[in-house]
C-alpha cells in the first residue's frame, strides 16, 4: 500500500511540473492557429471589396470616413461571417488590452474605441478592430485591423492573442512585415510591446516567445 502511495505521489509532482507547460503550448498553438485564420480571413475579404469597388477601395478610408474606420468594416462585412456588428459602438472588443512586457499595464480597450472605428465579433469568436489611416497608398497603407483571436478571452494581450495587420491600396499584410528581422524580434518579446509579432508569428509558423 505504501509503495502504491509513493508511486500515486510521484506521478502527481510530475503532473504538477508537466502539466501548466503543456497548457501554455497548446495555447500558443492556438494563438498561432487564430493569427494564420484572420490572416487568410481577411486577406479574402479585402479582394472581395477590392472588386466591389472596381479595383480601388480608398473611397473607404482617410478622412472621407469620418468614423475612422466603419465604412471599412461595413464594405468587409458580408466577407467575415459576422456573428455581433458593433460598428463604431461598443460591446465588441475585450474590455481591457495589455501589451506583452507589462500584462498588468492594461488599458480600457473597448470604451477608448467608442464612437470611434469598426468594431464586431466574428462566428468563431474572433474580435476585430479596423482602424483608418488618413490616406490609401501601397507604401504606407490606408487601415488596419486589430484582431484577438479569441474575443473576450484572456490573456487580451498584444502578440499573444491580439495581432494587428495593415490594408494596403493592393494587399493586406502583418504589420512589420517590411522590416528587418532583428527589428522585428526587440518588439515581439517578452520585454517588448508585442508590436511586429503578426509578422513573426506567420514567418516561423509558431510562438516561441
């Protein structure tokens, strides 16, 4: 009996040390899984919108929109199997973000974004958040799109579940992805904001941050 004891002891110290790594990577896998899906989402969308507009969508941004990005999400709309439309109101996004340096270091996500952008909540529950930039060009680009591929599921934290991607006059892409790759890596850790890492994430296939 004591020897069946001991041995019930032991497999539970090692399920106790197994078992929250275990958890975290599957979670990064599905982080990643979601950043792939938004990435293809989106990326159909905007050539869907690309040929309602006859091959130029910058009617949608700038300062044509004075509502700073809903036109846009209501042009993608009918493309990104919508579940809840916000528009540019509230009850969206994830109340609270945080940035992947300094988790505690949140900020009120949804009701900074009131009456402000295009806001909904995709069927497989992924948040997004499209933002216009005051001007439509391939070099700079006319949007973005904020997404947490989880909704209102923690962590909400930028380069964990919150990736970010910018609409060009011609294509969709991660944002950073122009820059070099040690650019990209002093943003995307742990000790930085989480910025660029939608661009790392689809370049190595995985979170190993």
């Amino acid at each position: 009996m004591a020897e069946v004891l001991l041995t019930l002891a032991i497999i539970g110290v090692i399920a106790a040390m197994t078992i929250p790594s275990l958890i975290a990577v599957q979670e990064k896998e599905s982080y990643v899984a979601g950043c792939k899906k938004a990435f293809a989402t989106l990326s159909q969308a905007r050539m869907k919108v690309e040929q309602d507009y006859g091959g130029d969508y910058s009617a949608l941004f700038g300062f044509t929109d004075e509502t700073g990005g809903n036109a846009a999400l209501q042009a993608f709309a009918p493309y990104l199997n919508i579940a809840k439309n916000c528009g540019t109101g509230t009850g969206c996004l994830p109340e609270r973000r945080s940035d992947l340096s300094n988790p505690k270091n949140d900020w009120d996500w949804d009701a900074d974004y009131d009456g402000f952008g295009g806001k909904a909540v995709l069927a497989d529950g992924t948040a997004i958040l499209i933002l216009n930039e005051d001007h439509c060009e391939d070099v700079i680009g006319c949007g973005s799109v904020q997404v947490d591929v989880n909704g209102a599921k923690k962590p909400n934290t930028y380069g964990r579940d919150i990736f970010k991607f910018v609409i060009y006059k011609t294509k969709i892409a991660p944002e950073g992805f122009d820059l070099a790759k040690a650019d990209i890596n002093t943003y995307c850790s742990i000790s930085g904001s989480g910025q660029f890492c939608a661009t790392k994430v689809l370049r190595e296939g995985e979170m190993n941050y």
